[in-house]
C-alpha cells in the first residue's frame, strides 16, 4: 500500500489491490500502536467487538458535556505519541462521564519509569488549548484548574490493574462514576497508572476525532519550519549542483516548498532495541526490530524515487548509540541528521518531548514517510497523512499515485527494485 505497505504483499509494492484506502486503515492503523507495543492489555480486538454492546454507556447524556463537573486524572507519561494516545483515552473517559477534563500534565522527560524523575510540562506548553476546545466542541472538552468552585472537596477513585482487572470490571466501575451521589461531586479524581495502562473502551473514530483537535502550539509550529526549510535548502543545493535535469521540480527558480524530501524514522536507539526484542520473542513476531542495515535497503528499494534526494533521520539522539547511521546509503540518498544538517542548535533548547514534537512536524510534512509499523511514532504519522488524504476525498482511489506515501520498513516481503537513469 502507498500509504502503509499491505504485509501479505510485496515489499513497497504498487500493485492496485495495495494502492486502495479506506476507513478501515485507519482501524488497523491505530491497532498496530495498540496491541504489539502492549500485549496482552485490553486492546482493539476485544474493543472492537465489545463496545458495540456498550456504545450507551460510552457517550454522553443528551445534556452533552458538563461545564461545572471535572475529571482529574495522573501525569500522563512515556514518549509524545503514547501521550498523546494517553490524553485520548482521558478526554473519552470524561467524555463517558459527562464531564469537563481538567487539563492535565504531559511529561517532557522520557523517564518513564522512575516516576519521581519525571519532569511535568503544561498541556498548553505543547498544544493549543482554545483551538482543541473549538475544534472538539460539542465532543470532548478541556477546563483548567482556575474553573473549579471547590478546590478542596473531590471524590477519588483508584483505578484497578492487574491481571484479574478485566475490561467488564474497569467498565463497571467507570459506570458507578454516572450515578448519584458521585454524579453530583463537581470533581473526580482519578489515581494509580497513567492514562495509558488504562483498559480500553473507545471505539478507533473517538481517537482519530481528538487527535484532529490537536495542534502544537506556535512556538513549536516554526521550530519545525526552520528545520523543514533547512532541509528542502539543502535539497536545492544538491539539485543545483547536481543538474538534476530529469527533476520535474526542478525549474529555472524553484521556491523551497518544491522541492522533495524523504523522513525516515529510523528506530534503532538503544531503549528501543532493548524493547523490540523482548516483544518479539513474547509474541513470536520477527518483523518488529529492524537494523541500520535493513533500514537502509529497504529505503533504497522505495519505488520511483528520485535521485538525488534529501534524507532526514528522525532518531532520538540522547539514546543513540551507532554514530554511523549516515554512511552505506544507496547512491543518490543523501542521508541528514540534526547535527549534520546544522539545525541541533535548535532541538537542544527543549526537553525530549518537544523536540519529539519538532520530529513529528517534520516528518508528517515529507513528501515520503518511512518508519516503523510498531511504533505508535511511525503509526500516528501516518493516520494522520491518511486523514488528509480522506479529507481531500481520496477514500477508495485504486488507480492513481497517492500522494504522500508512507512506508514501513520493518514488513517482509520481495522487494520490487527501481532503478533510476
């Protein structure tokens, strides 16, 4: 598939059948962050089927979303695209309740396991807190701490975990959060597991809605314009220096918007690696890690890739730990990092979470996308693509070249080769 490669089928095949779209990749997008990076936790396949049945108990009463009742929930913790799924499943939560979420506290830090070294950052330190109410209106809503009446009455409910704590049991006691006399306590306060470990209820369109309302806010939005633009600067440079005459792009004073570049999220850092492996051999999957190498073949067999081309390494730099991830590219593969691409001066201001923000940006603005189908990173990248797609109406087009195509390195399959000149 042009947007996610169909893993039945060829390796970047073009073949019709893959070249389709539809509202199910979305589904199966959004499952893909799920199920493999968290198995055996209440996931889409059980929801899928289940909240069918529930559906009642998922929305709101007919009044909508309460602007004098709030939900509370933990520090929302693990990389940007797991908060984000975690912040998610907070505002669905509330939103099952009839209530305002209080705008909770991201995690700029990635110490995601030693919770006393996390370091808290704002929700509206990263995104815009007017714009998701605006967009999300009628859906989900957020409130701040400034709104309530009563800062020191409040009822707490511990969220269970473990293994004995099943979907049906998690559902229940979110549904005694809807009765008197509880309904009627202006806050909730939920404690234990971030958001994240949460069981799952919510059918995949609810994501997709609040993640259309989010947007970074400013001062990230032109963090990522200068890098986006340092890159397509160099591409120029190449281009001109190179004659790249069979360039369609190319032209006599091309703007800097025109010109092409490929963002491969390249997830070989150590924490990955570590992590990968441990899922592989639980769930008996050998197409979740991937090395330098393999990342690099696969990048070069993309189909109908023009050379030369700019390419930007996504890679999280404090956890990295080859430094040769910029030499055996393909000729005409012209790979970027931070550091060589003269932009590190602007990542190393922010914590990790906003320049895994910047990233984000960067790579959901590529002309080609290439990352990992296990990763929640790579996943939501391209929902997100894929929504745009779907908005332009491109929903079932068989027929013609997609544009912003997307690609997953880590799917096995024959690779088709492209040669170019």
């Amino acid at each position: 598939m042009d947007i996610l490669n169909c893993k039945n089928g060829r390796f970047f095949s073009r073949s019709i059948a893959c070249r389709c779209l539809s509202m199910l990749f979305i589904a199966l997008v959004l499952r893909a962050i799920f199920l493999p990076i968290f198995p055996g936790f209440g996931g889409f396949e059980q929801n899928n089927f289940d909240w069918i049945h529930i559906s009642s108990f998922l929305s709101p009463s007919e009044s909508g979303i309460r602007k004098d009742k709030y939900l509370e929930v933990p520090q929302i913790a693990w990389g940007l695209n797991n908060q984000k799924i975690a912040f998610a499943r907070a505002c669905l939560t509330a939103r099952m309740l009839n209530r305002t979420l209080l705008m909770p506290s991201l995690s700029a830090s990635l110490y995601y396991k030693e919770v006393d070294l996390l370091q808290s950052i704002s929700f509206d330190k990263v995104f815009q807190f007017e714009k998701f109410n605006s967009r999300c209106d009628g859906f989900v809503r957020l409130g701040r701490y400034s709104d309530l009446s009563n800062k020191k009455e409040y009822f707490e409910m511990q969220k269970g975990s473990g293994r004995k704590w099943t979907l049906e049991r998690d559902l229940t006691q979110l549904r005694q959060l809807r009765e008197d006399p509880i309904y009627q306590v202006e806050l909730v306060r939920i404690v234990g597991k971030n958001p994240f470990l949460w069981q799952d209820h919510w059918p995949v369109k609810d994501y997709a809605k609040v993640f259309e309302c989010l947007e970074l806010v400013d001062e990230i939005t032109e963090e990522a314009n200068r890098v986006v633009s340092k890159i397509r600067e160099v591409g120029s440079k190449v281009n001109s220096y190179t004659g790249a005459l069979d360039n369609p792009m190319n032209s006599e004073s091309p703007s800097l918007e025109s010109i092409p570049y490929v963002a491969v999220h390249m997830r070989i850092e150590k924490d990955w690696m570590i992590h990968c492996k441990k899922l592989e051999r639980r769930s008996n999957i050998s197409q979740i890690c991937s090395s330098k190498e393999e990342i690099m073949k696969h990048v070069g067999h993309i189909v109908n890739l023009r050379h030369p081309t700019v390419v930007y390494l996504a890679v999280a730099d404090t956890l990295l730990e080859d430094p040769s991830i910029l030499n055996g590219w393909k000729e005409g593969l012209l790979p970027f990092e931070k550091k060589k691409l003269g932009v590190w001066g602007i990542y190393r201001k922010y914590p990790y979470l906003i320049q895994s923000a910047i990233d984000y940006e960067v790579c959901l603005r590529a002309d080609i996308f290439v990352g990992n189908s296990f990763s929640t990173f790579s996943s939501l990248i391209v929902l997100e693509r894929t929504q745009k797609l779907i908005q332009m109406g491109v929903t079932g087009s068989c027929d013609t070249d997609v544009r912003w195509p997307s690609y997953a390195y880590n799917i096995l399959g024959d690779f088709v080769v492209h040669r170019n000149g």
